[in-house]
C-alpha cells in the first residue's frame, strides 16, 4: 500500500482525494490545507489525517504526493516534494511565470524525475480514441486541427483575478491538446481577444473571449476557441482534418435519449461542469500516477510539457498585447 499526501482540499483536490480511495494501492494518508475547515471536511470524508507540509513531506510512508492547491504554490511544492524523493502529481499550470518555471529545469528536468503534469484531457477516452486514429493514419497525414474549448459559464470575478489569466488559467489545456495532436513543435502563435462576457473580467485586467492561431515547423495549422461563456453547456470538441478526411470528437451530452417529432428531432444537454465532462478522465489519470508511485511507468505528461504549454500562453498574450505574430 502507498501512502499519499494531498496539498490543497479545494475543488479539484477533492476529486483527486477521492479518485486515490478508488485506486488499488493507494491510500490517502494526510491532507495538507491551510483552510482548516476545508481540511477537516476532506479528511473526515476520507478517513486521512490533517497536518502540515513539512510532516508530510518528512514521512517516509508517503511515496507520492498530489499538488492541487493555489496556483502560485504549485511550483515551490513540486520542488520540495520532488526534493523529498516523492512521486508528485502537480496541477496545471506549473507556475505563472515563464522565467520562473524554466528556472526549475534542474530540479524537475532531469531523468528519472517522477513528476506528472495534470494535463487531464489527454486522459479522456475520447480524445485519446481520436489521438489514436490520427497516429494509425486513419485520415492520412495530419493537417489542421480546429479545438473548441467554451465553458458553460464565467466563474468568480475573484478567481479571474488569481487565475493568472484565460491563457494560463483555461486555454493551457487546449496548448497542450494542440502540441499532443500536432506532434511537433509550434513555432508561431497569433491571437485575438476581447471582453464580451463580462464586463468584471475586463475591469480585473483580463479578457474572457479569444480565438488562437498555431503554426507548427511544417505549417500545420491549429485553431483554438475559448470563451468564459457558451449558453448551451460545456463546449468540448476537437475535429483533426488529414490528408485522407476528418477524424473528431464530440460533446459528451448528459444522456443519449432524444425526443423526435413532428417539429424535428431533440438531444439531451451537455454536460454543463467540466468535472462531469471529464471524471474518466480524472480516474485514469489516478490510475496513470500509481504505476508511475508503483514504477511501472514513467510520467507521460511532465516538466517539459508543462513549460512548453505556459510557453504559448505567454506568447499568446503577447500576440493579444502587440497585434502581431509571435515567433517561438
């Protein structure tokens, strides 16, 4: 059995908490949090022990540790928990800041190293069915991909503002679903964005609406959609056209009943949270970072992915500040 230490008992962190009580050979030994009410409510929930991160990082019972806490600490508790020989699942984004996450290259860049990047969509069975048909050759080779990526609607205004921005925030999930498909590297990044949801994202310095270009070595084309806000649900859609046709992936709706009549034909909704789109994906990224504890495999998604992700979020921000292409 290996015993693992969660840092932060938010939203996300519950999901992880309770995805390890449903993987065998894991067990949830500490919850670290500074909310002690949010602390004490995921560990009564789990049957885990609330303490401090130095007691859990000093353990040796703990083989792994999850960091889903705040995103401005998810750097400095990779590097500890990786200092203390711990296997570490760390949330997206690893840090806010460019310089500072490249900064950590020797720490976390090396071989060897057990960090995995939360890069949850490259989990889903859906995408994963389409990235598989794309390296079979199913549709000849790989020209364009089109990923629409709309959320039902905007969260807090005092989550926009920790957030670091819908690049860093929202759109690094799309980054690096784009640098998975295309399968290599992007070398020019060209965005617009605009304020059309909410005025207070605007006023918090951020924007809420963007459309993305990517351009890979070899001209491939990537065209991201993001929006705070879709009105008819969680908007998750990839279409990859070939060379031989269209390989794509649709929503997911809440059931597969549908109503036909005389004024045409009606579907069940979407799945309107991103924590319902995407629980397979959640459970096998779990089951990814046990056999990672377990060494049975190395991380899939880890350091380098998360900073060449972070890398275009920059770099379309500054294509949003400049009106120009930004060349990588």
């Amino acid at each position: 059995m290996h015993d693992i230490a969660i840092l932060g008992a938010g939203r996300i962190g519950r999901i992880h908490a309770k995805n390890v009580a449903g993987q065998a050979g894991l067990r949830l030994k500490y919850v670290v949090d500074p909310i002690a009410a949010a602390a004490d409510g995921l560990a009564a929930e789990t049957g885990a022990e609330v303490t401090d991160l130095d007691t859990a990082l000093n353990d040796p019972s703990v083989t792994g540790v999850i960091v889903a806490s705040s995103t401005d600490t998810h750097l400095d508790y990779a590097l500890k928990a990786i200092a203390a020989g711990k296997a570490v699942f760390c949330e997206k984004p690893i840090d806010q800041d460019l310089a500072r996450a490249r900064s950590a290259a020797g720490e976390l860049g090396g071989q060897g190293v057990k960090l995995f990047l939360g890069f949850n969509r490259r989990f889903d069975p859906n995408f994963q069915g389409l990235k598989a048909r794309l390296s079979a050759g199913v549709v000849g080779a790989l020209e364009t991909v089109h990923i629409t990526s709309h959320d039902p609607a905007p969260p807090p205004v005092a989550y926009v503002k920790v957030s670091g921005g819908l690049f860093k925030d929202m759109a690094i999930h799309d980054f690096d679903m784009a640098r998975w498909l295309l399968d290599e590297p992007i070398t020019e990044v060209f965005a617009a964005a605009s304020c059309l949801v909410d005025p207070a994202i605007g006023e918090a310095g951020d924007v809420d609406t963007a459309k993305i270009v990517l351009r890979t070595t070899s001209g491939k084309l990537c065209v991201i959609s993001n929006s705070r806000r879709s009105g008819y649900g969680y908007d998750q859609r990839i279409e990859a056209f070939g060379s031989k046709g269209l390989v794509r992936a649709e929503n997911v709706m809440e059931s597969t009943v549908s109503v036909w009549g005389e004024t045409g034909a009606t579907s069940d909704a979407f799945q309107n949270f991103f924590l319902d789109r995407y629980a397979e994906a959640y459970r096998r990224e779990m089951a990814h970072f046990a056999q990672i504890i377990r060494g049975e495999a190395l991380p899939s998604v880890g350091y380098a992915d998360g900073v060449e992700a972070l890398a275009l979020a920059e770099a379309a921000g500054q294509s949003v500040r400049t009106g120009q292409v930004v060349k990588l």
